[in-house]
C-alpha cells in the first residue's frame, strides 16, 4: 500500500523531474552561446550544432530569440553573407561588451559552481 501511495504522491506532484531539468538548462543557455561565440564567428545552425555535441539539444525556435535579445543588449553583433545555395546567411560575433560581460559570466559560473559542489548531497562532507 506505500507503494501506491507514494506514487499517487508524484503523480499529483506539481514539481517534475523533467521541467526542473528543463529550467536548469535555460538558465546556462545564454551562456554556452556567449561562449561558443567567443570562438569566432558562426551562423546559428552552426551554433546549433555545437549545443547538440555538448547534449544542449536546442531548436531555431528558440535560439533566434535568444541571438535577438543578446543583439538588442549590445553583447553580439552580426553580418550578412550571401550564399551560394539560397539566402544570404547572418553570422553572429561577439562585441566588445559581449566579451566583458562573458568573462563576469566566466566568474560568476566558478563561483556558482563551487557553491553547488559544497552544498549538493554527493559532495556534503557528514
């Protein structure tokens, strides 16, 4: 009988594996493409693919957005290249600003970081 209590428990459970995962992930994507930005110069498909390799499984639908808004806050900046094989390209760089801000974000990633090492279960000396 706990057994089926328990999981009536997660079933009604507002909070969900799966959506704190989610939230986690959004929370360091801007992040990740500031940094695979300050490798150079990339077309959003590119950036894309190097989400992908690091298992950050993003769609357009939600990088575009993001490229916008980091463009609207002066951190990127982007140029038009045509194309051989259809439309002209947007490739996104790095401003100046853009690369200040990712070496706080470097900072505050090793401080948040460290505080999640020292407080998590797996790392908590008892």
């Amino acid at each position: 009988m706990p057994v089926c209590l328990h999981r009536q428990v997660l079933d009604t459970n507002p909070m969900n594996v799966e959506n704190t995962k989610a939230q986690m992930r959004k929370g360091v994507l801007e992040y990740c493409i500031l940094s695979i930005l300050a490798q150079g110069e990339l077309y959003p498909s590119d950036i894309i693919s190097k989400l992908k390799e690091a298992k950050l499984i993003v769609v357009e639908g939600t990088l575009y957005p993001l490229l916008t808004r980091l463009k609207d806050a002066g951190l990127l900046t982007y140029r038009w290249e045509e194309s051989r094989s259809g439309p002209p390209r947007k490739y996104y760089k790095l401003t100046t600003v853009g690369d200040k801000f990712l070496t706080e974000l470097d900072q505050t990633w090793d401080e948040l970081s460290q505080a999640v090492k020292k407080t998590t279960r797996k790392n908590v000396q008892r």
